[in-house]
C-alpha cells in the first residue's frame, strides 16, 4: 500500500545542511499497524512529515521514491498531494492542545476538513462533524460540537484530533506520539480506540513513539530508527526478546518493565551492582491532614482533601496519580512553595507547614528541603551556565564564595556524573540528560535530607531516564537521601521506590510496601492504572536469572553508567 | 441570567470598570490644572484688571472657595457638558473641541485605515515568504517608518506633490477655499459630503486629506507591519498549522482562517498602543499641513496658557483613550473565545 525506498531528508540549518533522514526504506501493507520507534532526533516525525509533504521550511526530500497506491507521492503536484492529505493518508499529532487551533470551535475545525474534501456541503456539515465526533465515541458530540480546544481535557482534544483525521475515512493514519502527555488511562483509551477504528475501518497504520513498550503492544511489526538511520525491523516479540541491534538492545533494556530491577535497565556492560539501601524506621517527613482548597470559580476546590503519610529516613516514597489528583499540590506544599490550608507537615519533629511558604526561603530549614524539577529545560535559567545554576543555592544558603564554592560544584558534579568541561556551558547547550543532572547538582548541593523528585525523567528519553535514575539510586545511597518521588509512570516508581502512596481527586486512596501494590493492587483505581501501563513482551526466564544475580550483590560500588 | 453567558458577563464587568478609571481620569485632570503656576483669574480678568476686579472674578469663577467645594462644581458643571470658556477664541471649550475633536480623528483614522491596509498584508506576506523581496520591502518600510520623523515626511511630501508634481492642493487645512464646508452632521467632512451626496466637496476633502493622511499612515505603518510579520511568523510555526497541512486544508484556509486569526491579537494590541501615539504625533502633522484639530489648539491654548482649554483637552484625550482602550478589549473578547473566562 505504502512504500518506501531510500528515503533522505535534509535540512537547510544555519550551521549548514543536515541529514534528518538518511536512506530509509520500508513497506506498509493493507490492514497493518508499523510502529516507528526511535530517541528524539532519531528521524521518526521527520520521515512521516516527509511522507505527507508537511517539513517545516527547511527541509528537503534529497532522495528517494515514496509510492502511495501507484501514486509517487514525492513527485506530485501540491494540489494532488493536498487531496491526498486527510483524505488518503491522515495524521494524528502529539500534544493534542496545541495540534487544535484555539480560537475555532471544535466542530468547525471537523468541518473544515469534511468540507475541504467534498465530503459535506454547508447543510450537511454539521450534522456529518457530530457524526464524526460519535466515531471517536465523544459523548454528547452535539453539546461539544460548540467548545473551544481549552474547554476540553487533553483526552478529549485527542479524540477531536482523531476525528478530524478519520473524518474522511482515510486509507492510512500515521499516529505521531499520538499520547505522550496523555495520562496513563487516557492513554491507554485513545490507543485502544485508535486500533479498534483502524480495525473496524480496514485501516493502516504507521505508529510513531519513543516507548517501545507501548509500540510492542500495538503494532503488527516494528522498525528501530537511530541517527535517520533504520537499525532493526521484525516482530515486536523477537525484538523484545532478541534485538540484534545494539541499539534495539540498548532500547528494549532502557524501557521499563515489570520484573526489571533499576540497573537492568542498563547496558549490560555497564551495569554496577545495585547499592543496598536499609531506610530505617525513624520518620523523617510526617504529613498529617493535609488540606489544600483553592478558591474556585464555582466555589472553593479541594485540590488535597486531608492526605497523612509518612516518608522515613533514607526510603524512597513514591506518590502516584493522574493529572489532577493532586500530586503536584502536595509537592509544592512539602517543598514549601505552596501554604497548605490546613494540616501539619512534621519535618525532624517541627512542624514547617505553621512557616509560610513566602518566608521559608530564608528559613534555615531550605536546604534540607530540595526539590528536582520536572522539565530540565525550563527549570533552568537559560542565561545561567551550568556552573553558575549549581552555584546559586551555595552562595545564597550557603554563604560560599570563591574557591571553596569552586571547590565544592566540581564536586557535585563528579557525584552526579556531569564532565568538567560542561560546567561553563549554557542549558541550551547541553543535551537531556547533561541537564537533568544539572538539576539534580542544584538540588543535592547543600546536602539536603529529603529531595523531591516531581516526574524527574518525564521528559527524558528512555535511555537517557535509565542513566538518570541509576543515579538517583546511587545518590540516595551514597548521600542517605529520603525521596518523595512524585510520577504517573507506575514502572518507574516501582523501581526507584520501597513505598508506594496512590491519590486520586486529592485523596489516598491506596499505599503500601511498592511490590506488593504493584503485583497485588487492592483498590480498583490503583488496578486500572496498573492494567492501563503498557506491558512490553515478557523475558520472564531472562529477568529471573538476572534478578537472582542482581541480589546476589550487595556491597555498594560506586561506578556509573554515564 | 448572566452567568449562562459568560462572554457577555465579562463584556459588561469590562464596560463597568470603565467607570473608575473615568472618574479618575475626572479627578486628575481637576487636580492637574489647580497645580499649574500662575493665576487664572488674572488671565480670565483681563490685562487692564486691577486687584479689585481680578478679586471680583476669582470669586465669580469660585476659585476663592476651597478645593472640595470647586471640584463638586467642576463635575457638575461637566455634567452640563459646560468645559469653561476659552480665553483665546473666547467660545466654550465644549464647542471648540466638537469643532476640532473630527478634524484630528478623521486624520487618525484615515491615517490608520491607511496604514493596516498596507502593513497588514505586507507583514503576512513577509511571513510567508521570508527572505524573498516583499521580506525586504518590508524591512525597508519599517526601517523607513520608524526613523524619519512626521514633520519631515509631510514637509517632503508637500515639497514633491504640491511644489514641483503639483498634483496636491495648497497644504491649508481642511477644505480648499471655493468649496463650502458640508453641513456638520458627524464632523467627518468626508462622510458629511457623502450624506449630502455632494461628491465634489467629498473629493476635495479627500485631496486635502491624502498628504496629512499618508504623512502619518507612513509613521504608524512600521510597528503595525513588524508586528503582523512577528505575529504571523509565531503563527505559521504552531501545531495546530501542521494539523491543518495533514489535513489537506487550502493554503488559503490555512493562512487565513488558521494562522492569521490567531496572529491577530497581537496585531490589535499594537493597533491601540499606534492609535495613542498617533493622537500625540498628529500635532505636529496639524501645524505642517495647517490642519485645525484638537493637537494644534492645545498646543496654541498652552502656549498662551488658556488653562480652560488645556484642561478640557485633557480631558477629552483621557476619555478617547479610555473608549479606545476599551473598544480594544472588546476586540480581543470577539477574537479570542479564550478571554471571556479568564478575565474573572
């Protein structure tokens, strides 16, 4: 149905052409899901854009023939490939909310499409939108035909992007992470109704992500895509369970899985024994009813509805839940950014939710209290380098000043792996993972004991979030850290945490030890959210030898992979 | 009933903080004129006054009774519509700006309409094709606009199109002297000619009004035309564009109805801060073209210190953009579905 032979894509930079795209071929039968799957920068998005003829200026097809159904798609004329896109060949896109134009009414922006492709006159076009909404099972369509893109969850956008590409019925649909930044339900929701539409319609499809796990589970056949490059293709079974490639391996070990330990995530050439960590018994952090209520414009909201749990010295506690469950505001209010509105948050026995939040900067107790932040990127000051944002706490809290403070970042940055020679470079500069470690640097400088850790590696690649959390496992034993580690990916919790504390709309409704949460859930909640996780192939003979292994080793060594 | 229309509850809450900002605009404009150096009773007395009858004014005019007293009058007096009376044309105030109010805002708009209908579709069109030679004509305009001051665009327009082309009437004012004014309707001589269905007058107006025009079109033009390109440029980058690509829509609907809706709010928000500079800078294009609007008679009314005057002047500016301000928020509450719940 589609093929591709020697696709080359490049680009036109100021530093000089780029090669996105270097001579990919492969094929996309009737009725078949590929999943594209590949890092960021690995060429996946761009060789779709390529195929529908949608780069971003710049970017030129340098080589190669894509053949839609006997159509040459590179050769065609702009006016046949615009009846081609939406109409042929669709697309789904990432980040729902932003892939919608946020000033016209959802249904208009279906009708566009319907219209554009003779699929619907002026009288007709309402009525065929709705219909379309019904598709991608939208309740009461009709009432949502009128709502604006902010006036929905990002769930709901996605569906409403779903139905303008399937509005009129295409051959193929190519999903470009079509649910990072999804929730874990939602997820799993839209996916399944993408591969039950798909089905039902006799559709093809090309699924592009960066979680293999997710890619396994969906897609009939796979190809790994590193540097523009294809690397492997096959089964998602056999590459799960023998990738040839490097890569793939590197890939299928990075992504995390049930019955994985943190360091087999790993190569296995670099995989140090796991430390040994005995959190001990003593509290550390002790939350007692919690209350935080927004003022609302409906009334007050209740964003954390009397929570009370406790984090001991040296574990690592994880609290998990969906966007809006009120993670993210008992957080700050632990980290004192945020003024709790009623409860007590017992730190080494003092109550510091009774100091106001605006005040706790210059409480003596700030750098005991670290936070890392969720996106590296934004979190550091882009006109900073690397050595001035690890520096800032030192000076202010610190009172550091010239060599000692020298001293003491080169220091910090030995401990979380970061090169020397990166220190006087700015974020821009530096790639992912080089700043989530700068960020863990900032946070770790001025010894802290309890680190918050909000979805540290959610914007990581997988390979990138096993060395960042290999470190963070390392950093606690060595440092005697307690972690709140706040994350909706329930596999990465369950590596990184002994304790498992799950919320849902401001409550706890479930915690515990983190195995027996994770393989025997009691709320119903806390089991959706396991059975919505995408669950890659098993190696469940090659785990076992592994773990059994992995126990066998206890003394600590402190030698990173990085 | 109003919570069921939220865009029209926060159309009206916006109209209604409208309300403080004018009776502060009230206040200030009271307090500003009593902190002016000098006497008004003397001025308003005459130059061959003597203390007795400067005295016997002050207490005519009530400027012997305290503060409080004289603003409660001032506001009714306002509400009369009573401005005072002018020292040097010796009229109202209230008539003399209603005389001049027009001229000025049919130069501004005309020079606005003027300016977005050029700039607007030269910004769009250098984000679309950037680097090609409408970019450049842009860049040109733009740097042109900004760096050549009012008074020298209209001093070089005249110099080309009246002294050597001689296709502009003589640069005086209004209306050329062998046509008669239309009658006053809404003081726009343009459109009271063209109620009065008298075109001959209308094209004579428009003749007399092109060079001023098109002076301060020239000024206004720059920031209008960057930020349409700037605008347009964050626009055409969006995802959602890329979604309506995929989808097959038209380069028309895609740059229209997708990108250019979106890019426009920047647009009239540069579009109101254009129209208040474009007020100030009218000044100057009024004394070169000799044009009778509300800048020169301010400038005239201070120079001679007629505070009556200068005082309504103020005022009235303060009121137009206080309307302007709001007109433009209105605006964004018409482009934007987004404002309506935010602006709580």
């Amino acid at each position: 149905m589609l093929s591709v032979k020697d696709l080359s894509v490049m680009f036109q930079t100021r530093r000089g052409a780029v090669d996105a795209v270097r001579g990919v071929s492969f094929e996309v039968a009737k009725g078949e899901i590929l999943g594209i799957v590949g890092e960021s920068g690995s060429g996946k998005s761009v060789t779709s854009y390529a195929l529908m003829r949608i780069l971003d200026a710049g970017g030129t097809i340098k080589a190669g023939e894509v053949n839609y159904s006997g159509i040459d798609l590179r050769r065609a004329a702009e006016r046949d490939i615009r009846d081609i896109r939406g109409r042929e060949i669709s697309m789904i896109f990432q980040n729902p909310r932003a892939a919608l134009n946020p000033i016209r009414k959802v249904g208009h922006q279906i009708e566009d499409v319907l219209r554009q492709h003779a699929r619907a006159t002026r009288y007709d076009a309402r009525d065929k939108a709705i219909a379309a909404m019904e598709a991608v099972k939208i309740k009461d369509a009709a009432d949502r035909y009128n709502a604006y893109p902010f006036e929905l969850s990002g769930g709901m956008c996605q569906r409403i992007v779903c139905a303008i590409a399937l509005a009129c019925d295409p051959r193929l649909l190519i999903a470009d992470e079509p649910t990072t930044g999804l929730d874990i339900t939602t997820q799993k929701a839209v996916m399944d109704l993408v591969r039950d539409l798909i089905r039902a319609r006799d559709m093809s499809s090309i699924l592009i992500t960066h979680d293999l796990g997710l890619a396994a589970q969906y897609c009939d056949r796979l190809i790994v895509m590193k540097d523009g490059l294809i690397v492997e293709k096959g089964d998602p079974v056999q590459i799960f369970s023998q990738p040839t490639h490097p890569y793939s391996r590197k890939l299928v070990d990075a992504t995390p899985r049930s019955g994985a330990s943190v360091r087999d995530l790993l190569p296995a050439e670099n995989r140090a024994p796991a430390p040994r960590i005995l959190p001990s018994g003593q509290p550390l952090v002790e939350v007692r009813d919690l209350v935080k209520t927004y003022a609302g414009k409906a009334g007050p909201v209740q964003a954390v509805k009397g929570i009370s749990f406790t984090v001991n010295k040296g574990q690592c506690v994880g609290l998990v839940g969906e966007s809006g469950c009120g993670k993210s505001t008992t957080s700050e209010m632990l980290v004192r950014l945020l003024d709790a509105t009623s409860g007590q948050i017992v730190f080494d026995g003092q109550d510091i939710a009774k100091t106001p939040a605006r005040g706790f900067a210059k409480d003596p107790r700030r750098a005991d209290i670290q936070m890392v932040f969720q996106d590296a990127t934004d979190s550091l000051n882009p006109r900073h380098s690397a050595r001035q944002a690890i520096a800032e706490p030192l000076r202010r809290l610190g009172r550091m000043r010239g060599s000692t403070l020298g001293t003491r970042i080169e220091e910090l940055a030995g401990l979380v792996g970061l090169p020397l020679s990166l220190l006087d470079r700015f974020p821009h500069q530096l790639s992912g993972g080089q700043k989530a470690r700068v960020g863990i640097a900032r946070a770790v400088a001025l010894d802290p004991k309890f680190l918050i850790l909000d979805e540290p590696t959610a914007a990581l690649d997988v390979s990138i979030q096993a060395v960042v959390l290999n470190l963070l496992v390392d950093l606690r034993a060595k440092l005697g850290l307690s972690y709140l580690f706040v994350s909706h990916d329930l596999h990465v919790v369950r590596l990184l945490c002994d304790h498992v504390i799950v919320m849902k709309n401001g409550e706890i409704v479930e915690e515990g030890p983190a195995a027996l949460v994770m393989s025997q859930p009691q709320n119903p909640y806390t089991k959706s959210l396991i059975a919505a996780a995408p669950k890659p192939p098993e190696r469940a003979a090659v785990i076992d030898q592994l773990e059994t292994t992995d126990a066998q080793h206890s003394a600590f060594h402190d030698q990173r992979a990085s | 009933m109003l919570a069921a229309f939220p865009r029209l509850r926060a159309i009206l809450l916006r109209v209604a903080q409208a309300i403080p900002v004018v009776i502060g605009v009230v206040v200030i404009s009271f307090l500003l004129t009593r902190a002016l150096p000098g006497d008004p009773a003397v001025y308003f007395a005459g130059v061959a006054a003597d203390e007795a009858s400067i005295e016997e004014t002050r207490v005519a005019m009530g400027l012997d009774r305290p503060l409080p007293v004289q603003f409660v009058h001032y506001v009714g007096d306002l509400m009369r519509g009573d401005l005072g009376q002018s020292l040097s044309s010796g009229r109202p105030v209230a008539t003399d700006l209603a005389n001049r109010l027009p001229a000025s805002l049919e130069l501004t708009l005309t020079a606005l309409i003027l300016a977005v209908v050029i700039a607007v579709p030269l910004g769009v069109l250098a984000a679309t094709r950037p680097g090609t030679w409408v970019d450049h004509l842009c860049r040109v305009v733009v740097t042109a606009g900004v760096s050549l001051p009012t008074f020298f665009t209209g001093i070089l327009l005249i110099y080309i199109f009246y002294y050597i082309l001689g296709i502009a009437p003589s640069p005086l004012g209004r209306l050329d002297f062998i046509y008669l004014s239309p009658d006053h309707v809404t003081g726009f001589y343009l459109i009271d000619a063209a109620l009065m269905g008298d075109w001959e007058t209308w094209r004579g107006a428009a003749k007399q009004l092109i060079l001023p025009a098109a002076t301060l079109a020239l000024f206004t033009l720059a920031p209008i035309a960057r930020m349409t390109r700037a605008a347009m440029l964050t626009a055409l980058s969006s995802d959602f564009i890329r979604t309506a690509r995929a989808a097959g829509l038209s380069n028309r609907a895609v740059l229209y109805r997708y990108a250019f809706r979106n890019a426009l709010l920047p647009v009239v928000t540069t579009l109101g801060m254009v129209f208040s500079f474009a007020l100030g800078a009218n000044v100057l294009v009024e004394k070169v073209f000799a044009w009778p609007g509300i800048g020169s008679y301010a400038v005239e009314a201070l120079v001679v210190s007629d505070y009556a005057a200068v005082q309504g002047f103020v005022l009235a500016m303060a009121l137009l953009f206080v309307a302007l301000n709001l007109v433009i928020d209105l605006l964004y509450t018409a482009i934007d579905p987004r404002i309506g719940f935010d602006a709580q």
